[in-house]
C-alpha cells in the first residue's frame, strides 16, 4: 500500500492491478488512502467546492427496458406510468430558470413507438422558450435509442441535437462497464462497445460529457479499477469527460434486490465502500478528470460532506426535482438550495462556489458571503415542485399509447 501510495503522489499512473489494491484498503490503509486523495485533490483542484444550480426533468417512466436495479420505470400498460407533455417540460424548465437555474438535466425511460426525434424537438423546444439555460440531457441509451428509432446513425443523430440546442450528455447508464456484469443486471441494455461509442463520438462533435460507475450490487473492487481505466483511456483520447460521478446503488425498492431477481446482489454499498470509491477515483482519475462529485442525493448532505476529504470537489446540483433515486428508495432528492450547499462546503472548512455544466465558476463565497437565492426561500419543495410519488399517483400526465 505504501509504495502505491507513494508512486500516485509522485504523479505516477495507478494501475488496474494497483487500482484493485487500493480498493480493498480497510483501517489505517484507508485512513493513508484518503490522506493522498485528499492531497492529490489539494494538487489538482485547489480547495473551491464547486455546485451547479439545475433542475431535473424526469420527463416519462414509461420503459421499455426491465433493468433490474431500476425501481423509477413502469411498463406501458401499469396505471403509474406517466409522460409529462412538451409545454409542461417547458414550463418546469422555464420556473428552474427564473429560480436561477442555469442547467436542466433530462432523463426519462424509453417508451414504446417513441418518435425518433422527439428527443431532438424536445431540446428545440426547451431551447426556443428558455434560450440561456444550458440542456444536459440524454443518457447514451436514450441517444441510442433515438437513434435507431429514427434511422439515423449515431454521429448523424449526436450533430442533430447539437444543432437544436443540446449541450452535453449524462455519461449515466455506464453501470458497470462489463459486459459480464451487464448480463446479469441489465440484459438488453447498452452494450459497453455502444456506450464507448456514443460518448466517444459526442466528444469528437464537441459534446462534451460527464462519467459515471454504479456500484454496490454484485460487482468487484477489480471491476472499478477497469472501469475507472476504461474511462481514463477515453479521457487521453477524447478529452471530453467534464467529471466523474460513483453512484452507489440505493437497493430499497430495486428489483434486483427487494424481489431476489439476482444472486448473490448487496444492499447497495457499504460507508466504507462509498469512502474508498471516491478516493480510488481521484487517485486513478484526478489527473486528467480533474472534478469528482459527490452525490448528497446518493449518500445523503452528511456523507457528501465527509467525501471533501477524500478526493471529492464538487456537489452537484440543487436538483429541485429527482424522481430515479428517489423511486429506489433514496432519502434526499427533492431539493438542497445554494445557501445549504454553501454551508456544508465551509463546515468542510472549503470554499464555496456555483459553477455552471462545464464547470466554470459563477460566483464564489467568501467568508461571509451567502447566495441570495430564492431556492433557499421555499419552505416546501413538494408543495411548490411536486414529487415522484405525487405525480405517479395523480394521474394528471397518465401514459397513453395513442
């Protein structure tokens, strides 16, 4: 551990071997990993902490995939699936935006017969009515799926919603990137070859991308050392990778765990396991994916917290809305203002500042200096935004197939 150790603070690239090591440190070890993710964060970053203020939109939950570790999808036929119309996705966009949202983030399930370039028109139609906010949409999946659905390959797609206002992806339905692994947990979805190929062919455009891992189900410490290189090999061709975000699987209400569809699954990840991946992250990353995220939806404003520590520097997003972490069962998700956010930070004894998507900075907070941010005014996000559960159960937006 020690020579590991030594090597990564000399500026020496983790192996997979190494990065596998590493990923099983428990006591002291730890406690030395999270010294150096630290320091090589202090190198890299500096001491800012970073957050963007954005709005999800979870637009549909109707799927036509069964990935088991998802509890936010619903078929077409079930009474809770839902499809929000373009004006309502417009209209909660423009809201986010008068709030001081500068990003919205659009993800949603893959519904059957979707129009090819609804994906395409609905960026259009984001950006026609709010032209200044920044729309980072669409997982790999759903470019994929919008793909085949209207004949048009990847690149040709990727340019189209480039051209109506895109401007960058979600690196997310990355899972674990192994095809074994993939098998068991998700059969049918995104191979790893038409992941890599999506992101890689986005950023050849310009698009650039964030970079997930899912974690906490039935992979190994090896499967994050080859994911992490995986990702660090096309960051060194590509460049296009804004930031990496571990997102630990919330088992509550998945499938894969609550109905014993796969063997052998965890209850999602361990506190320690959180702590590790985070560190391992910066370790084998940092150097060229200078920003690593911490997800208070996942792990909660307190774990975030401790991650400032060990390699993390940014938090995210206010969010105001999350409907996927939210559905599996996660405790936070519906809103954390900039005034929150920026207490953390400096309780983390850090300075606080908003960037936007590609990580510019907005504004930062020095000692004494607080957002003046109508997000941290809401007593009530649910009565103001609504929430999954709420929507589910309305009925207002039901699904319908014609």
């Amino acid at each position: 551990m020690r020579r590991i150790l030594a090597r990564a603070l000399d500026g020496h690239e983790v192996s997979v071997d190494d990065g596998g090591a590493l990923a099983r440190a428990r006591g002291r070890d730890l406690r030395a990993l999270t010294l150096v993710a630290d320091e090589l964060r202090r190198r890299q970053v500096g001491d800012v902490v970073t957050f963007v203020v954005n709005r999800n939109v979870n637009f549909t939950n109707v799927c036509i995939k069964h990935c088991t570790f998802c509890a936010f999808s619903r078929d077409h036929r079930e009474e809770e699936g839902y499809f929000l119309p373009v004006a309502e996705v417009v209209r909660r966009v423009r809201e986010a935006s008068e709030l001081g949202a500068t990003e919205v983030c659009i993800q949603a399930g893959l519904p059957p017969k979707l129009d090819g370039r609804y994906y395409i028109d609905l960026t259009r139609a984001i950006k026609a009515a709010v032209p200044g906010v920044h729309v980072h949409a669409f997982s790999p999946e759903e470019v994929l799926y919008g793909s085949v659905r209207s004949g048009l390959p990847i690149r040709e797609y990727l340019a189209e919603l480039r051209e109506a206002g895109l401007g960058t992806l979600p690196g997310t339905s990355a899972e674990i990137l192994d095809q074994e692994i993939r098998d068991v947990i998700a059969r049918g979805r995104i191979t790893v070859d038409q992941w890599v190929d999506v992101i890689t062919t986005a950023h050849a455009l310009g698009i650039r991308t964030t970079s997930t891992i899912m974690y906490g189900h039935i992979e190994t410490p090896a499967h994050w050392a080859r994911h992490l290189a995986l990702l660090r090999s096309i960051q060194k061709d590509t460049g296009g990778f804004t930031e990496f975000v571990p997102l630990s699987l919330i088992h509550q209400e998945a499938p894969m765990y609550g109905k014993g569809l796969v063997p052998g699954v965890r209850p999602g990840a361990t506190g320690v396991e959180v702590v590790v991946l985070h560190a391992l992250a910066r370790l084998m990353l940092g150097a060229s994916v200078r920003n690593v995220q911490a997800s208070w939806v996942k792990e909660g404003p307190k774990l975030a917290q401790i991650l400032l520590d060990a390699g993390a520097n940014d938090l995210g997003g206010t969010l105001i809305n999350e409907s996927i972490s939210t559905s599996a069962g996660a405790q936070y998700g519906q809103l954390v203002g900039p005034g929150e956010l920026c207490r953390l930070i400096r309780d983390a004894e850090r300075l606080p500042a908003q960037r936007d998507t590609l990580y510019n900075l907005v504004q930062t907070y020095s000692e004494g200096e607080n957002p003046d941010s109508p997000l941290d005014k809401i007593e009530d996000p649910e009565a103001r935004f609504g929430s999954y559960r709420r929507l589910v159960a309305s009925g207002e937006f039901r699904f319908t197939r014609e």
